[in-house]
C-alpha cells in the first residue's frame, strides 16, 4: 500500500527474512501462480489492511468505460470510503460498453 507500484521485486525487498530479494520475489510468483485469489478473498483483505472491520464503512458504488484501442472496457466497482479515498473492495467487468442493468 506504501510503494505505490505493484512489483514484486519491489514488495520482495519490503519483507523481513535472511533470504535474497529474488528468492522472496520467486516465492510471491509462485504463491500468485498458484493460488487463485476471488474477489471476496481480496475485500477481506483490504478491510484487514485499512483496519475498518467492524467498524462503520461508507461505500461508493462507481461504473466507468473507457475503450483500449478496439476493446470496450467496462467495470462495476464498490469501493469503501477511507480517509477521504474510495478504496476498491470488489468489482465486476460488464460484457458491453455503456449503461447496464447489471
């Protein structure tokens, strides 16, 4: 959350261990190859992360469209309201662009 880019190299040299760099940078590659992460699995981590469970949350409900080169990318988010910033919790691809009833 602090580095701002997610590489892992970067998050590898951020871990506390008596191993190499590129050890921890194979271990995250591996673990992310492997273990398929749901959208539900990934909320909880951000509630975890931000420190807001059990607590109030205020949440954004937000669609944008934007097109990359001939393909329409459309996404359905909720995000919760931390600090002033909307953090993503969950979100969903839409199969067409514009407006759904999604």
């Amino acid at each position: 959350m602090q580095q701002g880019t997610i590489c892992l190299w970067r998050l590898a040299a951020h871990v506390v261990t008596s191993a190499t760099t590129d050890s921890v940078r194979r271990r995250f590659y591996r673990f992310f190859q492997h273990v398929p992460l749901d959208g539900a699995m990934t909320a909880r981590v951000v509630v975890d992360l931000l420190g807001i469970h059990g607590k109030p949350w205020v949440l954004a409900m937000d669609r944008t469209n934007w097109e990359l080169g001939k393909s329409t990318i459309n996404i359905l988010m909720i995000a919760v309201i931390w600090n002033g910033v909307g953090v993503p919790l969950i979100w969903t691809l839409l199969p067409s662009a514009g407006n759904s009833n999604t």
